[in-house]
C-alpha cells in the first residue's frame, strides 16, 4: 500500500527532466564563453603564437653521474658535444645557409644535404641533425655568424668522458644509444630516442642511479627560432655520483703489468670484498662509444679472437688447476681422508688399473704430508686424496667454498662455472662417473671450471678463517651535492664450517708455497710483507695443433698450446689486508707467468697502506699538545 | 505478435540524422589530424575510423530493432559480462604506456571499460526504475546502486584508466540525483564527503598527493600535462572567427598536438574550423542532449525514463569533459568526445548509445494510456 502511493508517475519525472534540461544549459553557456574567450577575445594573440608555433619544449639534459675510485680520482665525468641541428622550414634560403655551414664547419654540403633528405623534411618544423659533436672550434665559428645562420640550431649535449682512456674499461663499462625496443619498454624512465644509457659494467649496472632525470622548460621562440623567453622551467636533477671501491693507482700498475698478455688480475680487502682491482687484458676504448660507434668498429672490436670485450674476471671460465688443491685438501681434511700427519709417497705417478697418471714433478716429491703437498703442490698426494674422498664429496666442499655459482657481484653476465658432480654427469653427458675422473678433479683439470673471481673470493674467505664476502665494485653513492645517498655495506655469502686445524693446516700450505725454499711461488717471497699462495697450471685439453705448413715460429699459434698460468694469494699472511687472483692466459707457468703480477700488487698495495698510516699517525701526532 | 507499424511512424529520424552528421564530422577532423602531420602511418587509423563506423552503425541498428525491455531482463548478465571483462583485462589486457586497458581479439583491441560504461547505467536505470519513490532515496536504498558503481569504479582505476572511471562516478551521481535522494541522506553524504577528503588526503603519499594536484592543475606540469594544455589552447585560439581552413591547422600539422587524433581532436577541429565551426558542433551536442532528455520526458515507463537519462548523462559529461579539458577548464584525462575522436570501442559504445536512445524513442506509444 505505501509503495503503491509512493510510486512516481512520468509527470513527476517530467519536471526533473526540465531541471536537467536546465543545468545542462548552464553548462554548455560555460563551455561557449571559454570558446569565445579563447577564439574571439585571445584569438589574435593566439593566432601570433600559433604562427611562429612559438611555444616550444625544450628538454634539459641531466648530467650524467660521476664516476671515482675509493679515494676520490675522478674516473669518469662529462664533456660538453656539441651537436649541429636545422630547422629547414627556418633556414630559407636552404642552400646558402648550409654553404656557409660548410664554410665555417668543413662538413661537406652535400652530407648535410643528405641528412635532411634521410629525416624527408626539405620543408620541415622538426630539427634536422646534421653533425654530432662538432668540436668547440666549429661551434666558436657557427655562434659568431649566428644572425646569418637563420633556422641554424645547437645544442649542447653533455657526453661521456672516460678520463682514463682504457683503464678499468670492463668495470666501468660504456654507453650506447637506446634503440626503438627499449624506448616502448619503457624500462628507462623519462628517456628519449637519441639518449644513452649503460650499456656495459657499472654504467649498465647502476643506470638507474647515474642516469638523473631530464628537465626542461616552455619558451617562446622568434621567427628564426631563437628563443625569446623561457616560460617556465623545471630543472633538471643530475644523477648521483659513483665512488668505486677501485684503487685506481693500482689498477693502473696491474694493466701495466697485464699489458700485450691476455688474462686477468683481481684484488679485494679480504676482510670486506671490497674490490680493490679488477683488470681483464686485452681492453678497449670506452671514448669510442661515446659519440656512437660505426658498424664497422663495432665489428673490428667483436671480432677479435683475443676477446678484448669480455671482462674476464667474471665471464672466463678456466680450469682452477692447483689453485683447487685447496679445496681437495679441505674435503680431505674434514672428511678425515687425511690429517695433519698423513703422509703418502708420491714417486713421480700414480697408477690407477691401466692408467698412469703423472705428478708434474717427473722425478717424485717422495714422502710428503698435506701441509708439503700444498706448498710443493704434488699432485700424487691429491690424486690419493681425491680417490678416497669421492667426486661427489669434493663437489660438496667446493660448493661451500662458492664454487660452481655465481658471486653475485654487481655486474651482468658473471660466469657461473662448473663444479662435476656424478649426477651432473650422467644428466648431461649419460656417461656415468669414472674414477680417473675424479683423480683429475682433484687437482683442478677435468670438468672443472672457474672465474679469477670465485678464486678470489675463496682465497679471500682463507684468508679471514672462512667468511665469504660477495666481492663490492662500489663503495658509496652521493648527489650532486655531495650528499651521501647509499653506503654499500659488505655482504657476506657464505661461511667455511671447517674445523679450525683444517683453516690452520691450508694456511700453512699456502705460507710455505711462498716462503720455503721448495714452495711452487717461492720466487715472489717478500720479507716486508709475508704472502700467501697458490700456483697453478692449467693444461689445455683441447690443444690446437698448428696446420701443417705453419711452423711454431708461428707465435700466437705456439702460444695456443701453452697452458694457462694462475695464481691465488693473500698478504700478509697474518692479518691479510688484500686477497689477489691471476690469471694469465698461456703464461705457461703459474710461478712465473702470474705469481710475479701478485707481489708487484701486494707490494704496492701495501706499502701504500703504510704510508697513509703513516700520514694519519703524523697528523695526529701534529694536533697534540706539546 | 505481428509487426507494429507504429515503430516505423514514431521512428526518430532527427536524432538517427544528427548521429550521422556528428560522425562525418568526425570523420572530417581525423582526416585532417592524420593527413596534415608527418607521420605517414597514421593514415591508415582513417580507414580503420572509417570500417568502425561501420561496425558502429549495425550496432546502433541492432540495438533498436528490439525493444529495450529486453535490456532489463538482461542486466544482470550484461553486468556480469562486463566486470568479467574488466577483471580479464587486468589480468591479461595489453599494456600500453604504463596502463593495461586492451584485450586483444585476434587483430583487433577493445576496451571493455568502454562498454562497462552502459552496463553501470542500464543496471542502475533497472534498479532505480523499480524502487524510485517521491520523497527520494535513503540510505539503505543506495546501498546497492553504490556497491554496483564501485565494483566497475575499481577496476577501471586499477588499469589505471582515471577518466573512464571518473565518468562512471558521475554518471552514476547524476543518475542518483535524477531518481531524488532524500534530503537529510543527501547532507549527510555531502558532509561525509567533505570531511573525508582531508583525512584521505592525510594518508595518501607525496608522489600520490603530486599526481593528483597535477591532475587538477595542469600547470604544474609545464613538461607534460600543462605543455599539451597551452599547445591545444593556442590551436583553438588560433582558429580565430573562421578558423585557418581545412587541412591547414599548423598547431595539428606539427604534431604540436598530443594525441590529436583522439581526446584533442576537438582543439584539431577548433583551430581548423574557427569559432563558427566550434560553435556549431557545440549547439550540436547541446541539441542531441535536450533531445536524449526530450526522449527520456516522453516515456511512459520508468526504466526507459531512467535509462534515456542515463545514456544521455554519458554523452554530456564526455562532451563536457573533453571539451573543458582541451579547453583548459578541466584536468587533463583520457576522456574522447563522443562520434568524434578515433578509436573503436569508443564509436561502438556510443552508436550502441544511440541506438539506445532511437530504440526508446520509437517505443514510447507502447506504454500510453
């Protein structure tokens, strides 16, 4: 019943209809007032504007961040390129403007003919790019002759400048321009086509950071394009500034010494992971990237057997040879294969049925325990070792000591290795396991394979009882103003559950390798700083025999068969304040090829340490009261 | 039953006409806002206007051919249809510049928040038509138009798709003011609203609060939103009392315009026509609302009423909407003006509208006493 009376018939509808009517009116008279204010009352003025198209955007490039080394060396900033634009619709009569272009840049008139003619714009409002970085004499000339230069535009664009040249190429990587794919992405926030962005080591890895964020500002332009006024401007904010905890100095000295030799060196505070070095040889040019590379450099610089662009410290992959005795003997250590006291006698082989296999001293290092067998690095002792323990076990111990994984170091495409495992075999070969195998394993060859950078992160871990840090490439990061944004703290990965005799006993080994009169780095003992190590000598299994024709004066092809020298250490023994990997690439000899490069950067290393205590000591002493 | 002669004789012919001449006018504008500029392959988005003007027309005539009463018994199903849509589109729509609003069939990309659109009107015109009542509704009352808005209303935000969820909201608001709220749920929904907003914005974050005060201020953009505010408005200027002639619009011709194709078309329009062009299509929207309003008094039956009003609301407020904002009356939002701007599911949902509206126009002798 009382929804019966309630109920609303069209009438009352009706009258609401007209409400509505009513409102939409006023409405749309507001709609038609802003229309007339617009054309009618504004429309000249707009009319004005609109001819010149005088209101422009115009983007401001935020500087890219800086670049340092742990103690503040300027690695990386930017330069001013400057870069030619035409607005052909402005730059009537065309062809004059562009003969007096070429007058006063040397750019032919013809290249810039047919640019204008690639971008299809004889008539064109939209800027046409003539000629990227120009050079500052070019720009001196073109800004002198401006008023007879009409629709003639630069800009200023900051670029890349790589202080260095060559040096620390594969950590700080270089940059390329954004392609049309990254662009729809939109992956990189606020950037536009033209624009660059990391492509290659730490500039690829901390983009984000560096990168900044573009401003820009409305302004109004004349006739011939000059700006009249900026309308309103949003400043543009730079991207932050990069402290690397690279001691530039001694990355320096390392690629002095890496030089005309393919390999690489890489240094960290073993109480951190700090890195300290990090040089892969051959390198590259970072300055070529900078104003975009041709195809053809591109391809020179792919194509070079010698690998120039892979940072072979994270990316190689090698056999560790006897550098992984140390793993062997932990395995052997702590599954109580061997102890301290264990000796077996090594006569120069180790038959295993019909198999011979050889101890890299032909003549035998007779009786020898762990501590000696590291020292001498014997292979029959760890061929012995291996056996008894088992592939499976070995590849247990390896793995905690990081092997056969990625450090997780900052920086893309690290290398993961290869640890073998039986399982790993049968997967992927279908073979099942064969204890020759693991005789090989044991020491190093076979299936095994590692980056300098696992080593050294091991090596490390030895060296402060058994932390395992991931290896750090920056420090800190800071605005432009210097205020500190981010402090990388040391991260570790992993700890070595070892018995203390077990740390204790390869400690010994390593110490003795280099400061006993048989150890395999005796060559580099230095008394000041007492080092520790491990040499080893990767054999090639895979040997390319020379074509027939081709004698072994034939170097490059002579060296192939050579085996690849490493050589791991940290000094001083005591309390390490630096761990060090070394790989040389066909330097034949760990002792010789790669052991030589460790002292030269230990050494270096710390007497530079000593000498900025000494510096600290002295100014404290100066602040005290006499 | 036979066929009713009456349908033919009450057939609005005006309004069908006025649709047909709004969308050549369309057609006209996206010619020149993809002929005059550089990019070549835009040419091709007028062929694809053109074919879904096609489609839109058998829409239109597939919606009056049966009566709308039959749209009320679908409600339901068309709603669940529709927010199906919109929960598929999240999770499998196309993104496209940070938003994810497409679901692509085979060649073609719709926009189900489009069509969603008319779902939340023909839902809230079946609910409104059975319970409207003279002294308005109550609280309890709205409870259910409210929960039917906001279910689309999220979704659609979760694209991110602001103005189509805007145009939803008033929508709905202006469906629920026609049908009467009582007057002491109305203040205290107005007061509700008015202490919420601070308390709201007290916990919204500061890159949240900097987007919407950019969005009621364009100005504050001068890169962005505000640049494209100041390029459109001196198109629209500069098309003075009888504007720069077809095809020669400089403003559209270098692309000074951001998407002038689809929610700047009208500034394309404006500056190539003047005033007088401007002024014309604007007493043309004018004239089709008062007509859909017309439509909706002459109905004897409450959903029709309702449903008239409703599909006439979407069409104002996308008008006034994307005109005031081209205008630089209103914040900027991804809102097209109906028949106008490019883009299929665009003209599809709004020949369906008028399809609508005819349908319910032919049919009004059907309830007379």
């Amino acid at each position: 019943m009382k929804q019966y009376l309630n109920t609303v018939t069209s009438e009352w509808f009706n009258k609401r209809v007209m409400g509505a009517i009513l409102c939409v009116v006023v409405a749309f008279s507001i709609l038609f007032m802003r229309l007339f204010y617009l054309q009618i009352i504004k429309g000249e003025e707009f009319l004005r504007l609109s001819e010149n198209n005088s209101i422009r955007l115009e983007s401001i490039v935020a500087p890219r961040g800086l670049i340092f080394d742990a103690e503040g060396n300027l690695l990386v900033d930017n330069r001013p390129s400057f870069d030619l634009r035409i607005i052909p619709r402005n730059a009537k009569p065309l062809e004059q403007t562009l003969k007096k272009l070429a007058r006063y840049t040397n750019i032919p008139e013809e290249d810039m003919m047919e640019e204008i003619r690639a971008c299809n714009g004889m008539s064109s409002y939209k800027p046409v790019l003539l000629k990227q970085d120009i050079g500052r004499d070019a720009m001196a000339a073109i800004e002198v002759h401006r008023f007879d230069l009409p629709g003639v535009v630069m800009n200023i664009r900051p670029v890349r400048h790589y202080i260095n040249g060559q040096h620390a190429a594969h950590l700080i990587g270089y940059l390329g321009e954004i392609n049309a794919k990254e662009l729809q992405r939109g992956a990189f926030e606020g950037c536009k086509s033209g624009d660059f962005i990391g492509r290659f080591g730490v500039e690829k890895t901390y983009e984000d950071l560096l990168r900044g964020k573009r401003g820009g500002r409305q302004v109004e332009v004349d006739v011939r394009g000059q700006v009249v006024k900026a309308l309103r401007t949003v400043s543009a904010i730079p991207g932050r500034n990069l402290y690397l905890s690279l001691d530039y100095a001694l990355q320096k000295k390392v690629e002095e010494l890496l030089q005309d030799r393919v390999g690489a060196v890489v240094a960290m505070d073993p109480m951190t992971g700090y890195t300290l070095v990090m040089a892969s040889s051959p390198t590259f040019d970072q300055n070529a990237f900078v104003s975009g590379m041709t195809r053809k450099e591109w391809k020179v610089l792919t194509s070079n057997p010698e690998y120039p662009m892979t940072n072979r410290v994270i990316q190689a992959e090698y056999p560790p040879a006897s550098t992984y005795k140390i793993v062997t003997a932990i395995a052997g250590l702590e599954e109580g294969a061997i102890d301290s006291k264990t000796t077996h006698y090594c006569p120069g082989y180790y038959g295993m049925g019909n198999r011979v296999f050889r101890c890299w001293k032909r003549g035998g290092h007779g009786d020898v325990n762990v501590v000696r067998a590291i020292a001498e690095s014997c292979d029959v002792f760890f061929y012995k070792v291996g056996e008894e323990v088992g592939v499976d076990k070995l590849a247990f111990y390896a793995r905690m000591c990081g092997l056969g994984a990625r450090t997780g170091i900052n920086l893309e495409n690290e290398g993961r290795g290869l640890i073998p495992t039986s399982e790993w075999k049968k997967k992927r070969i279908g073979e099942s396991w064969q204890k020759g195998e693991t005789l090989n394993v044991s020491i190093g060859q076979g299936f095994n394979l590692t980056t300098p950078l696992q080593m050294l992160v091991l090596t490390a871990a030895i060296a402060n009882n058994g932390t395992l840090y991931q290896p750090q490439i920056v420090r800190r990061l800071e605005t432009a103003d210097g205020i500190e944004v981010k402090n990388i703290e040391p991260k570790v990965t992993g700890n070595l559950t070892l018995n203390p005799q077990t740390m204790d006993i390869v400690k010994k080994g390593l110490w003795e390798a280099v400061n006993t009169k048989k150890g395999t780095a005796r060559g580099i003992k230095l008394d000041a700083y007492p080092i520790s190590g491990k040499t080893g000598t990767a054999q090639l299994v895979t040997t390319k025999e020379p074509k027939r024709g081709e004698t072994e004066k034939n170097d490059s092809l002579f060296n192939q068969n050579l085996p690849h020298a490493w050589f791991v250490a940290y000094a001083p023994s005591e309390a390490p304040r630096i761990a060090v990997a070394i790989i040389v690439e066909h330097g034949e000899h760990g002792s010789t090829a790669a052991a030589p490069i460790a002292k030269e950067v230990i050494k270096m290393y710390m007497e530079k340490q000593e000498e900025k205590k000494w510096l600290a000591d002295a100014g404290d002493g100066k602040d005290m009261p006499e | 039953m036979g066929f009713d002669r009456r349908l033919v004789q009450y057939f609005d012919w005006g309004l069908m006409l006025l649709v047909i001449v709004l969308g050549a006018i369309g057609l006209v504008a996206l010619y020149s806002a993809v002929t005059a500029g550089a990019d070549i392959a835009q040419k091709i988005l007028f062929t694809k206007q053109l074919i879904w003007y096609g489609a839109g027309l058998a829409a239109m005539v597939f919606f009056f051919l049966f009566s709308y009463k039959s749209l009320e018994k679908w409600a339901d199903i068309i709603y669940g249809g529709c927010v199906f849509l919109l929960v598929v589109v999240l999770l499998f729509g196309k993104v496209t510049g940070g938003s994810q609003r497409w679901l692509l069939v085979g060649p073609i990309s719709v926009q189900p928040s489009e069509i969603a659109k008319v779902a939340v009107i023909i839902i809230l015109a079946r609910y409104y038509s059975k319970y409207a009542n003279e002294r308005g509704f109550s609280f309890r009352g709205l409870i259910n138009p409210i929960i039917l808005t906001a279910i689309p209303f999220v979704l659609i935000v979760k694209q991110p798709d602001l103005g189509t969820a805007m145009v939803i909201l008033l929508i709905a608001a202006t469906m629920t003011l026609f049908v009467k709220i009582e007057r002491r749920t109305l203040i205290y929904i107005l007061s509700f609203g008015i202490l919420s907003g601070p308390m709201v914005w007290y916990f919204l974050k500061g890159y949240q609060k900097q987007r919407i005060l950019t969005f009621l201020n364009p100005d504050r953009d001068p890169l962005g939103a505000g640049y494209h505010i100041i390029q459109s408005k001196i198109g629209i200027g500069s098309g003075y009392i009888s504007g720069r002639g077809f095809l020669k619009g400089t403003q559209n011709a270098l692309s000074f315009l951001p998407e002038q194709h689809t929610d700047f078309i009208f500034s394309v329009l404006a500056e190539e026509w003047g005033f007088m062009g401007a002024s014309v299509l604007l007493l043309m929207f004018l004239f089709f609302i008062v007509w859909g309003l017309n439509i909706a008094a002459n109905c004897r039956d409450n959903f029709g009423t309702i449903l008239a009003v409703g599909i006439t609301t979407l069409i104002m407020w996308q008008v006034l909407i994307n005109i005031g904002m081209v205008m630089g009356l209103m914040p900027v939002v991804g809102v097209t003006l109906p028949f106008i701007s490019y883009g299929g599911s665009s003209i599809v949902t709004m020949m369906i509208c008028a399809g609508i509206l005819l349908n319910i126009s032919m049919r009004r002798f059907q309830f007379e006493k």
